[in-house]
C-alpha cells in the first residue's frame, strides 16, 4: 500500500464561512440528536466531487461542508475502516479475514459505554450479528464492517440495512451505514453508488437539516495513488457551508465524533482536532 500522508495540522480554514477554531469545551461542540456515517469505496476527490457523473454528491458538497483536503491513512480498504472506528489501524496492511481485536477500545463500544446507542447498517449482510467474511454471492465484505472484529461489541450492534428506520427520529445518536460491494462504488460505477445515496439516504439528509442531526458521507481510500485524497461532506443542521481547506483524515472525523458524544480520544485521534470550523457553536 501507499505510505499514509502527513499528520494533518491543526489549522484550516472554511473559505466560505469561518476561519480557524480554538478547541472548545465539551460543552461548546454541538451534539447531533443523530449522526449517520456513510462509507463509500475507492474514489479520489476529483473522481467524485464536481464530476457530473456524481450529481447527487456535489450538491451535498454544495450545500454542506466540502473537505477539500481529507485523506485515508492507507491502502487497501480494511485498515482504513478499523481507523475510523478505532482511532488506529491495529495493525492490519491487507483486507484479511477475518481479524479479532477481542478487547481494543473502539467507538461503538464507548458510545454504548456512554448510555447512548450505536448501530452499524450493512447493505446485503446475510443477518443481524453476521460474522462471516463475505455474504450475499459476495455483495457484503467484512472488511468493511470493522464492528465486527471488536469482541466487546453485542453482535446486535450489526444488522442489515433492511432495518434502518423510515421514521428517523428511532436512529440511534450514532449510526454506519455500508452500502453493498456495487452501491459502494467498489465494484459499479460512480453514477451507481451516486444515484444509491440520492435514493437511500437522501431522505435522511433533508431530514437532518431540519432536525438537529447530521449526516457524513467518507471514502475508505482513494483509486491507489500516493496522495489518497478522498471526498468527505458534511450535512446536517449546524453544518456551516462551503468548502473546507484543513487537512483531514478519519482520525479527524473520529475526533470529532467523539468531542460531539462527550467520549476522550481514541488512538490517533488524540492527535487530531475537531472540525469546529466547519460546526456553529452549540
């Protein structure tokens, strides 16, 4: 795989709307009545953002926070995923199954630690509770569903995308979704997994304008190049927009996850600061 890039550094700026953020409080960040983290796969940012075979993206993009310079950790997909949901790669280099981290600290395992409830929705998974490495003629891969890994997590934390709530208000304060291995853009094409997003989650983003919720769409990693510049967007109703120019990672999006819900960081993502400059003050 490709070396990760530079640590981010702390500063950067919303051109739009706002410059650099001093860390707040606890208190000062705002807190998401719900938050929906979706992943998508193997898309560069000049792939996605702007190309008019990802409409629905770009007007996200356009009407929320655009990170402009967000990047994975590394290639392939696997360690990108557990870094996102654990603050380190554990170190995993290839998409393997399956891994077991029988007790390594992770955000589902501290949302649930905190009282409030975390859920992952996989596309295609056979079951709730699913360990199996792939499923559905292949359409699911565990590589993508890091959760599953964690042996302090209920196996309940992971249903199939069938279960998610028409009725947004019974989402839990945290939720993943992955779409399938074609939706997710791994294996189908841009336009597909735009047009998957526009119809499936598309409702929630409206809703979260609305609702004092908050919806964020990453990339696992880029299309193998060094830079591994990946599109990320942020919705929701304290979303300031415009494009944001800080550099980025899923350490930072874990930071910031976590300053929402009140959790210490994990890992890495001790190292990182909040995207405060893209948030109005709660």
């Amino acid at each position: 795989g490709s070396a990760a890039p530079p640590a981010p550094s702390p500063a950067g700026t919303a051109r739009a709307t706002a410059g650099p953020s001093a860390r707040p409080s606890p208190a000062g960040i705002w807190r998401p009545a719900h938050l929906v983290v979706v992943v998508m796969e193997n898309k560069s940012y000049s792939r996605v953002v702007g190309d008019p075979l990802a409409p629905y993206i770009t007007s996200l993009a356009r009407r929320g926070a655009d990170l402009t310079a967000m990047f994975a950790e590394t290639h392939p997909s696997q360690p990108n995923y557990i870094a996102l949901f654990s603050g380190s790669t554990r170190g995993v280099r290839d998409d393997s199954c399956p891994q077991s981290f029988p007790a390594a600290p992770n955000l589902g395992r501290q949302l649930l630690d905190a009282g409030l409830r975390f859920v992952a929705y996989a596309e295609a998974l056979p079951r709730a509770g699913y360990g199996g490495c792939v499923g559905s003629g292949g359409r699911y891969a565990r590589k993508h569903a890091p959760w599953t890994n964690f042996g302090n997590l209920p196996p309940s934390v992971a249903r199939p995308f069938g279960d998610f709530p028409g009725d947004f208000a019974a989402l839990p304060e945290v939720a993943f979704v992955i779409p399938d291995m074609c939706a997710d853009m791994h294996d189908c094409s841009v336009s597909t997994g735009d047009a998957w997003l526009r119809r499936e989650i598309g409702p929630y983003a409206d809703w979260a304008e609305t609702h004092d919720s908050l919806l964020i769409v990453t990339f696992d990693e880029g299309d193998y190049h060094a830079s591994n510049r990946i599109p990320t967007v942020l919705v929701g109703g304290r979303v300031r927009r415009g494009a944001y120019d800080g550099r980025a990672d899923h350490y930072t999006l874990l930071r910031t996850i976590e300053e929402m819900y009140g959790l210490a960081p994990l890992g890495r993502a001790a190292d990182r600061r909040p995207l405060t400059a893209v948030l109005t003050p709660a």
